[in-house]
C-alpha cells in the first residue's frame, strides 16, 4: 500500500544499534506483546515468553522481577512509544497545507500499518491497565491527548466542511473510524464482514463514508476518493 507523504517519516523501528543487554530485553518484550496479545497475560507463562524471545527462563528473571514486572515493562514501553508517536503525528506544522482528506487518510495508513507491524501493541500493554487503574488513566489520558490534537486539525480545516456543526461532526468521525479501525486491527477478538477487502478498499470506502458524513466537497487538488 502506498505511504501518504503526510506520514513518510513516522515509524515505529527501533534503533538497531542497542547494547546486547538492552537486545535481550527488547527480545522479551517482544515476545510478552505477542503472546500477551494472542493469548493474555493470566494464560502466558515466563517458559512461554522465554522460548518466545529463544533465551533461557533464567534470562527472563535476570531482566525481570516476575511476570508482572515484565507487565509494566510492557506498559511502559507501550505508553511512551504511543505518546512519542502521537504527538509528532498531529503536530500541525506536519500538515501545513494538508486538506482533510489528507489527515484522514494519513490517520487510516498509519494505524492500520501499525496493526499489520505489531497487532499487539497497545493490548498487550493495556493488560497491565487492568490491573492498575493509575496506568489505565495515565493511557486514558494519552488517547484523549491524540484524540484533541486529531480534533484540532481537521477543525483547522473546517472551511472544507458543509456540517453544520463541525465540532460534533469532526469527535464523532474520529469516533467511529477509531472503531472501525480497532475491529479490523483486532481479528482476533471479533471477525469483521468486510476483513476479506484490502485495505486500500478499506481506506477508500471509509474516507468516502467521512468525507460524504462531514459534507467535504473533493477537488482533484486533493486527489479523489477511488
């Protein structure tokens, strides 16, 4: 799938060059977020991690305390990667320019790549949130810090929209493609009707959905909905 300019630059690698120590560490949690994603936390064992990351059980307790340890390491890791992410993906100078459909459908590549990459991402972290409310309000709080700087841009551009009440209509569009988007990253959990289509069908079906919803009038400038 082609990459919109908009986005080109974010990324979710992390730097190869990482002392051995901070390789293995980076292993575990590797192997923590997919198998925590597959199969949760309460059902995944440290043999199971280990022989996930291909290191011994000793090497696990070597890096972590327990299995919980190894919970909010996970977390952390989730958290800070997501608000590092999030800013830098709805900082407005990254727009200049940009229409809606652009932001829209750059927020739609990028989430669905970053369910292609790692699908356990944010579950896999959000396991240690249900055991800590602390933790699920510090990740409460990153999502609806991403969720009003998405918000921000697209009423940047409200000259575009023909809505009537652009607010509503700019938090109730991020709200249901946010949906849309958790249920066809997380197949696991609940098998869509539509999984079958790319995501280029994908995009395109939900952008003309949006764009059609937030009464936004496409030019060939911004490149048509196909």
């Amino acid at each position: 799938m082609p990459r919109s300019p908009w986005i080109s630059d974010l990324h979710w690698k992390r730097d190869g060059q990482q002392p051995r120590s901070q390789k293995t560490q980076e292993a575990l949690l590797d192997a923590a977020e997919v198998l925590f994603y597959e199969s949760g936390a309460d059902a995944t064992s440290v043999v199971d991690v280990a022989k996930k990351a291909g290191v011994s059980v000793g090497a696990v307790y070597h890096h972590f305390r327990d299995k919980k340890a190894l919970l909010y390491a996970l977390f952390e890791r989730m958290s800070n990667q997501y608000e590092t992410i999030g800013r830098d993906a709805v900082d407005a100078e990254r727009w200049e320019g940009a229409s809606i459909l652009d932001v829209l459908r750059g927020f739609l590549e990028f989430s669905l790549e970053l369910g292609r990459v790692r699908p356990g991402f944010k579950k896999s972290g959000l396991e240690a949130a249900q055991i800590d409310p602390a933790l699920r309000q510090h990740f409460e709080e990153l999502q609806a810090r991403n969720f009003k700087g998405l918000h921000k841009l697209l009423l940047a551009r409200k000259g575009e929209m023909a809505h009537p009440n652009p607010k509503f209509a700019a938090a109730f569009i991020i709200d249901q493609l946010s949906s849309m988007l958790r249920s066809r990253n997380d197949q696991l959990i609940r098998k869509t009707q539509i999984a079958p289509c790319t995501d280029e069908k994908f995009i395109s079906e939900a952008l003309h959905m949006a764009l059609l919803y937030l009464q936004v009038e496409v030019t060939s400038r911004g490149g048509q909905v196909k």
